[in-house]
C-alpha cells in the first residue's frame, strides 16, 4: 500500500492497532520525501488531524516533531510555489486583508508583508494616487503635483529605508481619515493585494496550538453520530473561565492567524475585547476561545460574539453567534482539514455554549449559511446538515419545496440535491425551537424597522445636522430617564448611551413609562457598553416593557 493510501485510511482509523500502525507510519514519513505537491499538503493536514485527535501520547509527540520541522522538509521547499496560500509553514500568502488586519500584520511583520503588484490593478493603483494627498503631509504636495512616476516607483520613494511598500501604505491609512470606520471604508474600497512571507512567528496552520497541557487521546472511533439536540442542549460546559489579559491577547492572536492562514477575516476577531476573552470547556478535550467585541465595534441591538473551536487546543473551525430577544442566530464552520469528524457532535456543544451565554431557547441559521447563494455551503451538504438536526423553516413555500425534494431522493436513493435545488431550497432561515415557537426572534424579525424608526426621528427633528442631533438626544433621553450624568461610567458605556439615545426617544410613550423601567432602562443601555455585552442580552430580554416597544417598532415601517 503506497504512503498516501495508508494517510487515507489511518486517517479516521482509532482503536485496535491504529496507534501502532499510525507511528510505524510517521516513521516512515519522517525520513521519506514525497513526489507531489499534493502529496505533501495531504501529509500535512493528516498531521493537523492527528494533533487534534492523536491516539496516544506517543502519536502526538511524534507528530509534532514532524510539524515543528516541516517548513524544513526538502519536499515542502520543492513545492514551495506550488503550496502557497495553503497557509503551511515556510509558504507565502497572498490575500486583500481587511484593513485592520493589514494594519495588525503590517506592526506585527513589517519586513515580511510586501504589496503583490502583479495584482495591483490599474483602477486601484488610480485610487490610491487621488488619495495621496490625504495620506501625505502637506509639506509634499510638490511631489504629488509635479513628479511624474509610476505608483511603485513613487511609494518605494516615499517609504522608509527599513520599511517595505506595504508596512508603509498600510500604517499611512490612519492619516487619511478622523474615525477608524472611515480609514476602514477607504482602504476597503481599494482592495490592496500584499503578499505575506514566511518568517519568525508569522502565521501558520503547522505550528497553530494553545495551550500545553495533557491531550485528551482517542481511543474509539471518531462519534459522527446526530445528537438529540434538547438534550445536549440541557448541558451546560464543564467550565467556564475568564481569560486574563496576558492569555487573551494569545487567543485573540490565535483566532486572528487560523483566518489570515485561510485566506479569511472575521470582525470578532479583528476586534475582539481582550477583557472579555472567556473559555468554554467542555469534554473530550473540546474547548472554545470566546470574543466579545470592543464597544466601538458592537451592534446597536444585537449582541454578537465569535468563537474559536479548539481541539486539544488545535484550532478545527469558528462560530459567529448574536443574541437578542431570547434568541440566537448562530454561523457554524468547521475548517476543510477536520471536516467528515464530529461535526454534528460539536454543533450540539456550541448550541448548549451560546444558550449558556445568551439564554436562548431559539436557534436561528440564515439563507447563505443553508447555500443561498452560496456555492461552498451547497457543496458541503449544509442545509441537509441542519434539517436533519431538526430545523425548519417557517415560510410555507420553502416548506413544500422541502418536502418535494424529500420525496424525490426517496424514491432516487443514492442522488444528490443539485446546487439549484439547495439555492431554493434555503431560501429563508430555518429555526430550531427548544420551546414554545414564536415569531419574534433573530432571523423573523425586521431589525431594519426599527432603524428606520430611528432615522425617521432624526430627519424630522434635525435633518442633516445629525451629529447635533445625536448630542440633543443624548440630553432629552437623559431627561425623560432620569440619568443625572454619566460620571464613573466608562468611554464604552458612555458611547453606548450616545448611540442608544435616538432609539430611546423612538420608543412609544417612553416618556410615560413608570420609574422602575427607566431605571432599568438605563442599565441596559449602559451594559451595552459594559465590559461583557453578554449581560446587555440578559437585560435586555428581562425588561419586558423594552422589549414589547422594540417589538412594536420591529412590525411596522414608519410613515414617509
């Protein structure tokens, strides 16, 4: 049996002799180059699995010998070209990074992040030259006006001598605009393709782990089994434990790194509040690294936090779940290395995390997570996923297209649902119901009314001058409420209060709500800003008065 058929089959093999036959295995792997690209990228996410699930001790330290030394294979340096964007140690990687990610890679590894001018095209060469005069003093508008030179030639003027193109593009960004939401929308816009290469520390998928302790070996078959979902949920994790600062700037650098290395970006993870970085533990070895956001960065309603999947600390996918209104919509992604696993088993241990964290006894997932639109969801079979999971959606039509589709591969078996059918077939959310279902919950309610509501308010009473506007709302909702003034509260809540204002005042007869739910009122909204945005959620979804205005704002579009 060749190398890459034994990779193949030991792959899912626990049990038996498979620890045995797996170390015989990394022996040989250790010593033996292979022949292909393809062959040493399958050696690669066969050790990736195996630190995730090792069989024995002995399994895991033999493969993270092979990891620790595998951007010195002589195969891997063969296929060096062939394997960037794989993320593998000692690969490049080449990807237009959300600013903020740019920016964190260009402090990070200034020397080794360069501009991918091979990429760079001509219309976004063109923006960034109308916006030099932005992004330069304006002691060098001769050199803008008057010098005549191409892009490339102009930058690697204009940078330091120990600085690269990139490093210098990115970090002159914070000159261009006052707020971080404007230098993020114009660098955005553009689109600047860089090219990252490997160095000390840069981000690898090889070398990815937290923690050092004692793993937790599989010794039996890998549980692909569906859950019953209630009752997983009635679980709560073994532990839960705040992170301290030192260790959440780790986790949010690990969260960070498991997305570059695969060409993504997440905002939670971009933006994650190292104050409120807590692990979720469950069995197994199962854990999840949770982010809350910055208060700059959170939702007006919602709460929403990412979650970093971690097995025996190997990150194996991510989370993105909101809360509100007793409700919870949840994004579920397992990493292509670890996918066919414990899929199914692990979403139950992220439902019963987020009721844990939000009190939700409604789980929604959104139409381009089920395939709408969406070819990467339709290929890996998401929505038969959650539909045999128990979640169904609540519009009629889509409901008898389910139903048709499932008596057509009743009578097909071995036939698959087309990418046609699934982009129908997904066409609304679909929600899973722990408790009485109702309506007014994530995905079944119109959050877009309610801004609408607000935006109706600030036109009618102060047109363009919104900012004004915002500062007399400030002052009328601390009035209506009661709040004397905001000493000893934080920037973030004091923030929060700001945003929040023009929404207090939309709300119906606000003003004659009694004393008590004002109160309360305003502790919600300064939780909104607090250190956790998990406590504005169980707030918020306690105040009932709160909520059934929001509720009533949500049902109906404002008149023009």
């Amino acid at each position: 049996m060749t190398l890459l058929r034994q990779i193949d089959a030991l792959k899912n093999a626990y049990g038996g002799d498979a620890a045995s036959r797996k170390l015989e295995l990394l022996r040989t792997l250790e010593k033996q180059p292979l022949r292909t690209s393809a062959a040493v990228l399958r050696l690669h996410e066969f050790l990736c699995f195996l630190r995730a699930y090792p069989d024995s001790q002995a399994v895991l330290d033999r493969t993270e010998r092979l990891l620790a030394r595998f951007e010195r294979r002589a195969d891997l340096r063969r296929f060096r070209e062939a394997l960037a964007d794989t993320g593998i140690a000692g690969t490049v990687m080449h990807y237009v990074f959300f600013w903020f990610t740019a920016q964190w890679i260009a402090r990070r590894w200034p020397d080794r992040v360069t501009i991918d001018w091979k990429r760079f095209d001509a219309k976004a060469r063109a923006d960034v030259e109308r916006l030099l005069h932005l992004i330069l003093p304006y002691s060098e508008t001769p050199t803008i006006d008057a010098v005549d030179l191409p892009l490339r030639t102009l930058i690697s003027r204009l940078k330091g001598p120990a600085e690269t193109d990139a490093a210098f593009l990115v970090q002159r960004f914070d000159a261009i605009h006052p707020t971080t939401f404007g230098r993020e929308t114009l660098y955005e816009r553009i689109g600047i393709p860089l090219i990252l290469r490997p160095g000390p520390g840069t981000p690898s998928r090889t070398l990815a782990k937290y923690g050092t302790e004692a793993p937790v070996c599989q010794r039996r078959p890998l549980d692909r089994s569906r859950p019953a979902l209630p009752s997983v949920l009635g679980r709560p994790p073994r532990a839960v434990r705040p992170v301290p600062p030192a260790g959440a700037d780790r986790l949010i650098d690990l969260a960070r790194e498991a997305m570059v290395t695969r060409s993504r970006d997440l905002d939670n993870f971009i933006h994650a509040d190292r104050r409120d970085v807590r692990l979720f533990e469950f069995e197994d070895g199962l854990s999840f690294a949770c982010y809350g956001l910055i208060p700059e960065r959170r939702l007006l309603l919602e709460s929403v936090y990412g979650m970093l999947t971690l097995k025996n600390g190997v990150p194996i996918g991510y989370v993105l779940a909101s809360g509100l209104f007793g409700s919870s919509e949840v994004m579920y992604n397992v990493f292509d290395t670890f996918r066919g696993g414990e899929s199914a088993r692990i979403y139950g241990r992220v439902l019963a995390m987020t009721r844990y964290l939000f009190g939700a006894d409604t789980f929604a997932v959104d139409p381009f997570q089920l395939g709408h639109g969406n070819p990467e969801g339709q290929k890996s079979g998401a929505f038969w996923f959650y539909d045999k999971l128990g979640f169904r959606p609540v519009d009629p039509k889509v409901l008898g297209l389910i139903r048709e589709e499932r008596r057509r591969l009743a009578l097909n078996p071995g036939e698959r649902s087309s990418p046609a059918t699934i982009h129908r077939l997904s066409a609304a959310y679909v929600f899973l119901h722990t408790a009485r279902p109702r309506r007014d919950v994530l995905g079944g309610l119109s959050l877009g009314n309610i801004g609408l509501h607000v935006s109706s308010l600030l036109a009618r009473r102060f047109g363009a001058g919104r900012e004004r506007g915002v500062r007399a709302c400030a002052k009328d909702a601390a009035r209506i409420t009661g709040l004397r003034g905001l000493d000893g509260w934080s920037a973030g809540e004091r923030l929060a209060w700001e945003r929040w204002s023009p929404l207090v005042l939309a709300l119906d007869g606000v003003e004659r709500w009694p004393a008590e739910d004002l109160g309360a009122l305003v502790r919600v909204v300064r939780a909104k800003g607090g250190q956790r945005e998990s406590a504005f959620v169980r707030l918020f979804d306690r105040h009932r008065r709160l909520r059934r205005a929001l509720l009533r704002l949500a049902a109906r579009e404002p008149e023009p």
